[in-house]
C-alpha cells in the first residue's frame, strides 16, 4: 500500500474514469444493470435507500465538462428512471457531490470549478427527486470551496465543506437550514488555522450536530471532533479525539445515543494503524485510542458499523508490497476490548477499499483482482462476525469494476460501482434477489422453493445458506 497522502489541498482534482458489458449472474444477486448515460464516461457512484425507494448519484464526463446526474427507483432497484443532469454547466467541472434524503425531500450538493474558482452549489427535490429546483450557490463565491457534505435532522439540512482562506491555509466552513433548504443561513468557519483542516464528516441526530475532521494545526494530522447540541446554532470547541504524535488521518465517526465513536489511521507505530476511541458521555470526553489493527505494515481506509452493543470495523491492509487482503475486527463489549484481526479475502490478489452495513447481518463489500481484473466482492456474517461466508462476485465482469457503494434496507442489500476501461466507464447497480437476502450458491434454489410455497404447493423446505480505485 502507498503512502496515505491526506487530501486537503487537492481541492479541484476531478479525474474522469466510468457503460456496461454483458455480465454473467451473481448467485443471489440480479443481473448487474447500467444505470447512468452509456455515452458518457461515468464515476464516483453513490447510492441511498429507504422506504421511499432507491436513489443513484454519480459523475459523468463529456465534451470535455463534468456534470452531476441523479436517478432513482421506486420498485426496489429493479428499474431506475432516466439520469437527470443536476448541474447543468455549460463549461467547467462539477464534482464530489453528495446528497441526503428524507420523505419527498432530496438534497444534492456539489462542487463546481468556474473561470479558476471552486463553488459549492445545492439542488433540492420536494416530488420524491422526479424534478429539482434551479441550484444556487451556497458558499461564499470570493472563496475556493470544496468536498461538502450533508446532513439531515427533522426539517433541519446542514452543510460543510473546506475553504481556503487568504493566507493559503483551509478551514472547515459550515452552514444550516432550519426550513428544509428554503433559506440556508450565512456560513461560518469552525475552524480558524494557519495549518490545513482535511475532509469533514457530518452527522446529525435530533438537534445534535457531530463534525470530524483532520487537522494538522499543531504540526502533525490529529483527528478533531466538535458538536452542537442546539441544531447547529453553536458549536462546543473542538476536541483533539487522537492525540497521538503520528499522522493521523481518513476519520470515520457514529453516533449512538450518549456514545460517539470514531476510527482513523495512525502512523505513530511506524507503520498506519488502525485506531478506535469513544465517548461514553457525549462529546465531552474520549477515551484513549485502541489500536485495533496492530499489524506490522501498513493499515488504512478504516470503515465501520455500531449496532448494539458491537462495533464492527473493516479496513484494507497491506501483505506485500503488491498484494492487499481486506481484514476485520469486532467489539461485543461496546468497544471496551476488540478481538483479532481476520483476514475476510484472504486471496492472491489485490483486495481493498472495503465498505460495511449491518442490519443485525453484516455484510463486507470490496473490490479485488484475484479474478485477473477488478471485480466486486461481497461476504456476510450471520452470527455477528464469528464466522463469514465465501465471497461472491457480484460484478463479475469482463471489464474492471471498482468504486463500489454498498447500502442495505429491509433485508436486501444494494451495491453500485463504476465499470469499463479507462475513459469509458458506466455506474451499475445490482441487488440481493427477491425473496432472498442471503445469497451463496444455493440462492437460486431458496428461490425456486419460495416460490413454489407461495402459490400452494404443500410441501416444506429446510434449505439453510450459510462480502486510487
């Protein structure tokens, strides 16, 4: 694994990869569909879901611009109305978008680079994301702004995002709105460094606002953590969450209740770790950080899910100098104690940049060359972690696929990813079948007898099914 090169001043980057080949089916997956415009070059794929249905967003490239392009679906991801281009520019590039959703109301926002200077714009749906409204700037246009994020509590919308400031330094800048968008009030800065503040992550609960950031202020990265308890209105000063005398960097944080919990990567070993810390009283207090990786080389991209009492963590870890596994970490105590590291791919190949949901299953997604090309992977764990089924190719292309987004809802679960060769990429979607969130080579049978037990036939079955891209 390279060096992790934290991404703070790359502000403007926007590199164009991304439509769809023939695929083979994924036991226990659909067929993998194209999604977005097939004559463009497509990337950065993101994905939401809830009871309101399915929605896509993703980047395409074309005539030498980048625009933001939205769709979604409303039978379950089995068919995805028509790409509409958000941005719309004429000229310029639009990039790293997110978005946030909640009933009939979709969010969007974006960066848009314009005659040299970097814009953060907002589109907001109120009909499901079958039209949006005009977009309008919501960063101050003198400054360069860029990489926003989003979040949504009741009819409160919150932003932020990372402006550079006068002196060449960049700074955590944050903006809400507490009428569903229809106003948003006047930006202000969370941060006032000479040094540089990296990537946010934004959530929000109740009227409670969390944001966690990079920073390297104090000379080294340290991982900050600031909440509001007031909708946004005020926020707390920030806390130094690592401490450590390393880089630390890449921060991923959840909230549940009274509990805040984060993971980053850390080199004070020498090597990048894999840290974990929480507060057991709101944000005023963390605990010293665990290293939960503890391996000899390099460990970075952490993800992670909370549910209960366990913490589930995931991360891409090196093994040789080409060759990456994608490994994992449990907690059943709350994050008190973790146990060891196991090594979920476990293959020849180039395995990383995992993703993880649980819904009380968890489910391990990541992409991996053991095929001869990037394709999509997909384990799950039935009995908290203990054990993990053999991974199936969901993709299983015969092009590179990569970037992959993973969410899961009601038993199913639902990946996107980027495909095709350089300059000529799609995002595709598939999902876990009907009837069938397990999946394994038995799917197709548990199908078969679902079926056959739906329109009568008196018969039972105890079939048993046992995871820069």
């Amino acid at each position: 694994m390279k060096v992790f090169a934290f991404v703070i001043l790359t502000l403007f980057v926007l590199s164009g990869i991304l439509p769809s080949f023939a695929q083979t089916t994924s036991p226990g997956f659909t067929n993998a569909v194209t999604i977005s415009n097939i004559s463009s070059d497509s990337q950065s794929p993101d994905i939401l879901a809830s009871n309101d249905g399915v929605f896509a967003l993703w980047l395409e490239n074309k005539s030498g611009r980048s625009d933001v392009f939205f769709s979604k679906s409303t039978d379950g991801g089995s068919t995805f109305t028509n790409p509409i281009n958000l941005s719309g520019t004429n000229s310029g590039q639009s990039g790293y978008a997110a978005f946030a959703q909640k009933g009939k109301d979709v969010y969007v926002v974006w960066q848009t680079s314009l005659s040299g200077t970097a814009s953060v714009f907002l589109t907001k749906s109120t009909d499901g994301g079958s039209s949006f409204e005009k977009p309008v700037m919501i960063s101050d246009s003198t400054k360069l702004a860029a990489f926003p994020q989003m979040a949504i509590s009741d009819n409160h919308v919150y932003f932020t995002w990372l402006e550079k400031s006068d002196n060449n330094s960049t700074n955590i800048v944050f903006a809400k709105s507490d009428d569903k968008a229809i106003s948003i009030g006047s930006p202000s800065y969370l941060t006032h460094n000479l040094g540089n503040s990296g990537i946010p992550k934004l959530l929000a609960t109740g009227n409670q606002v969390y944001l966690a950031w990079e920073d390297n202020n104090k000379g080294n990265f340290e991982i900050f953590l600031s909440k509001s308890d007031d909708y946004g209105t005020s926020f707390h000063l920030p806390i130094d969450v690592s401490s450590t005398t390393g880089q630390s960097g890449t921060p991923q944080i959840s909230v549940s209740k009274d509990n805040i919990y984060a993971v980053w990567m850390d080199n004070t070993s020498g090597n990048y770790d894999i840290l974990f810390t929480k507060s057991i009283d709101g944000g005023k207090s963390f605990g010293a950080p665990i290293n939960i990786s503890n391996q000899h080389t390099d460990s970075g991209y952490p993800q992670f899910a909370v549910t209960g009492n366990n913490v589930y963590v995931t991360w891409t870890q090196t093994i040789a100098s080409q060759n990456y596994d994608v490994f994992f970490a449990k907690s059943t105590d709350n994050g008190v104690t973790f146990g060891t590291p196991v090594n979920i791919s476990n293959n020849f190949g180039a395995s990383g940049w995992p993703k993880i949901v649980s819904d009380g299953t968890i489910y391990i997604s990541w992409v991996d060359s053991s095929p001869g090309r990037f394709d999509v992977l997909i384990t799950k764990s039935s009995d908290g972690g203990v054990t993990f089924d053999n991974s199936t190719n969901v993709s299983s292309s015969k092009v590179e696929s990569y970037d992959s987004k993973m969410v899961a809802l009601n038993n199913a679960v639902y990946l996107a990813w980027q495909e095709g060769n350089r300059g000529n990429h799609t995002i595709v979607f598939s999902k876990s079948a009907t009837f069938v969130p397990e999946f394994g080579p038995l799917a197709s049978i548990a199908l078969l007898i679902s079926i056959v037990a739906i329109i009568g036939i008196s018969s039972r079955s105890n079939v048993h099914l046992k995871n820069n891209f």
